[in-house]
C-alpha cells in the first residue's frame, strides 16, 4: 500500500457543493475545525449549471451567515410566478400574499461565492480527490480516505458529515432505508443566449407536458421540458426545443415564442424523491442531496441542503464546544420533519404540472386543482407560502 498522509480535524466533509461549503463555513464562525474532501476539480465545481432559485429562508440563511452579498447585488428578486394553464395565464402575486419573495440566483455563483469565502477565510477545500470513503462512524474515531497520485489520505475526525449528493459514500455509509419514489419523466433543461421574454417565472401544464421559463440574467434565459426519462439530448436538437417550448407556452390557443438565442448549456435529468431516514448513524450526519432529493419543480433542492447545514452546525459546534448533545441527536427528526413537508410540496407541483400518460381523468383533475389554486387567495396562498419558504 502507498504512503498514508494523516490528519486530523473536528469535523470531515464530504462534498464541495451548497450543503459542504456551507457547513464548513459555518462551524468555522462556531470557531470549529473541519476539511471539505471535494471528488471533482474546483473549476468543475464551480461550472456545474443545476438550480437557480434561492427562496427567502435560505437567502437570510446566507446573508446571516455573511455570505449574502453576491446574492443582494446579482440576484433577481421576484415577487410573483405565473401558472399557465388551458391557454390562460395567471400570476401568483407572492409576494402581496406572504411578505416574502425568492431571488433567482444560479447555484453556481453560491458555490463560487461560498468557495471564495472558505479560501480567503484560510479554509481547508481539497479538491480532486476522486470519490472518498467513510470509515468507523460506529466508534470513537470515524475517518475519511481518499487516494491522489498513487498517496492515500487519511482524515480522522470528531464527526463526519456527508454532503456528497445523491451518489456520494454518504448514502452507502449510513446505510438507510429509502423512502423513495421515481417519475415517468425527466428535465430537458437549457441555457440559451436570449434577454427573457417574461420578467417571473412561467410554469406551464400543457397537455403536451410541462415547461418552464426562468432566467440567470437580463440576457440569458433557462428554460426546461418535461421529456421521457428515456430521451437523450441527440433527440433533442434546438429546433425542436424551440418549437415544442413555443407550444407548451401557448395563450389562447396560440404558440407563444421564448425570445431564441444560442444554447450553450443543456443537459437531461431523471425526477425522483428520495429521503433516506434517518439521517445520522453513529459519528456520520447527512445533509442536503445526499439525505433527500425532491423533484425539481418548486426549486427546492438547493434551498433544502441549505436549511438542513443551518441546523447541523450549531448542533455540531454545541457537541464540539461545550459536550452538549442534545440539538445533535435531534438533528435528524428536527430535519425530517420540515424534508417530508418540502417533498409533499415538490410531489404535489410535479403531479399538478406534468403530465402522466393519456389518463384524461388525471388531467381533468389537474386543470381543476390549478383553477383552485388561482381561484382561491386561500390556494395561492397555500402554494405562495410553501413556494417561497
Ligand atoms: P451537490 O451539489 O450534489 O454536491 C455534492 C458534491 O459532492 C459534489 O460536488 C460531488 O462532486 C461531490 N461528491 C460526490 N461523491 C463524493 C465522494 N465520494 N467524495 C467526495 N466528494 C463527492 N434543484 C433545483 O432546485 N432546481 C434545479 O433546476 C435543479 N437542477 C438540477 C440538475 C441536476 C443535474 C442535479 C443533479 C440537481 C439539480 N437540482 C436542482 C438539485 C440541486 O442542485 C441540489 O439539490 C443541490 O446541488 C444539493 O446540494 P448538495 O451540496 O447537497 O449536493
Ligand atoms: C429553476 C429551477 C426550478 O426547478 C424551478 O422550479 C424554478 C427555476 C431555475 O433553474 O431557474
């Protein structure tokens, strides 16, 4: 066997996305120690297109934490969404319901803003190191190993948390049973160089799918399709996508164009559920994709890895700091407990949107649910609240 490079530290991370980079930096506000074991190279990290939509919990989550300030100067605010339905289109006023709004923000740029401020702040990042394993977290010394040119290296920690996405060792260490639930169908979703024809985002049922209009800025849009979960993006070429979004978008009766640009990003991803219960076992603690997954519509995913290392932190650092072990063995239900409310929500938003199959009953029930909600302040309200966190 090669060379071990040993280290210790209070708490090992699995994972440089949203959940890890966070949690990281919190703990060291907490005055805690702990190294981020990333598998990909940062400028992977960092490129890598998912979410966009930052909700009003999570964006006061980061700008306690300091961490704020990219998103207040770049975000765009939005104060409303539009359901599109039958042709029809009607605004869900956010805003004026609740007192709360969302900031579309791409996860990127809080994965960069949060890698930049773990660097300046001294922190421990180790990028590239392929995927890392997970070891006695039934003891005393849990540890995290991982292999670069030929070395293996070795963690050994307090704790271990595994933030490390829905394929990471996290899940496998834990060792859990999923509760889980696979959708018929994927995203299709796309970057394209085009200023946004709307100015709040667009969630269109139509009876040939669902599709949705966001945007990243005043000059470029993202945009998703409802596909089979069997297509690939060579049966997707940018005509098609046009033409279909142009469909999906239709108002009274007619097709209603997204403005075109050059797509220069797209990708094609499955929608499931997913809660792994519970989320802790010994010394290892999950948190975000790693210990849940909700389907994309409603934008939850990011904001969800985000609450969960809001809680997870103080409690680590309240065991760290001071013995105290109680708000870490609750971790898990205090978590739980608001994950299955945003998994109903995420649920109830895909099956009101998407469609399943020829089933004309299902659909006629869509269409009643979605006059409803904008039939009813109580309605909207309902999904406005949920919607915006
Ligand atoms: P991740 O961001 O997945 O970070 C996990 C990190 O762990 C990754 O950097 C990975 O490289 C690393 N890693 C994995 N295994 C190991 C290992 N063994 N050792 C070390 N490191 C490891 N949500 C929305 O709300 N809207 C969207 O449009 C949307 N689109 C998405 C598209 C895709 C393709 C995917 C996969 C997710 C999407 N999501 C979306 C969900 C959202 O992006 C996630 O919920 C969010 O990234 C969760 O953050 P995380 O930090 O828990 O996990
Ligand atoms: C975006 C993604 C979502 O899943 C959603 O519900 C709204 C917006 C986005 O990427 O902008």
């Amino acid at each position: 066997m090669s060379e071990v490079v040993a280290e210790r530290t209070q708490v090992a991370i699995l994972g440089a996305g949203p959940a890890g980079l966070l949690l990281s930096h919190l703990l060291h506000q907490e005055g805690i120690d702990s190294v981020v074991v990333e598998a990909r190279d940062q400028e992977y990290v960092q490129a890598r297109v998912r979410a966009g939509v930052v909700e009003h919990g999570a964006a006061d989550i980061l700008r306690d934490a300091g961490v704020g300030e990219g998103l207040d100067r770049d975000g765009i605010p939005h104060e409303g969404i539009e359901l599109r339905f039958d042709g029809e289109s009607h605004r869900i006023p956010m805003s004026d319901l609740t007192g709360r709004h969302i900031t579309v923000y791409g996860q990127q740029k809080v994965v960069r803003d949060l890698t930049e401020r773990r660097l300046a702040d001294g922190g421990k990042i180790r990028f590239a190191c392929g995927p890392a394993q997970i070891h006695d977290v039934d003891g005393d010394e849990p540890s995290v190993t991982y292999t670069v040119d030929g070395r293996r290296h070795r963690i050994v920690a307090d704790f271990v948390a595994g933030c490390d996405g829905a394929h990471g060792s996290g899940r496998t260490a834990l060792g859990a049973t999923p509760v889980e639930k696979v959708y018929p169908f994927a995203w299709l979703g796309i970057l394209a160089r085009a200023a946004p024809r709307i100015e709040e985002l667009v969630y269109a049922n139509h009876e040939r799918g669902f599709a949705l209009y966001s945007m990243r800025s005043a000059e470029v849009s993202r945009l998703y399709l409802q596909v089979p979960a069997s297509d690939r993006l060579e049966d997707w070429p940018d005509e098609r996508i046009w033409s279909e979004l142009a469909v999906r978008f239709s108002l009274g009766g007619e097709p209603w164009e997204p403005t075109r640009g050059e797509i220069f990003e797209r990708s094609i991803a499955p929608l499931h559920s997913y809660v792994g219960e519970p989320l802790q076992r010994g010394r290892l603690f999950l948190a975000g994709d790693a210990a849940h997954i909700v389907p994309p519509t409603g934008a939850k995913g990011m904001n969800l890895a985000i609450r969960d290392v809001s809680i997870l932190a103080p409690a680590l650092a309240a065991q760290l700091r001071h013995g105290y072990e109680h708000d870490l063995r609750s971790y898990s239900a205090r978590t739980l407990d608001h994950v299955w409310r945003v998994e109903y929500f995420s649920w109830w938003m895909t099956t009101m949107l998407h469609r399943f199959g020829e089933d004309a009953f299902n659909r006629r029930v869509q269409i009643a649910q979605l006059r409803s909600v904008v039939g009813s302040r109580a309605h909207s309200t309902a999904l406005a609240e949920a919607y915006v966190g």
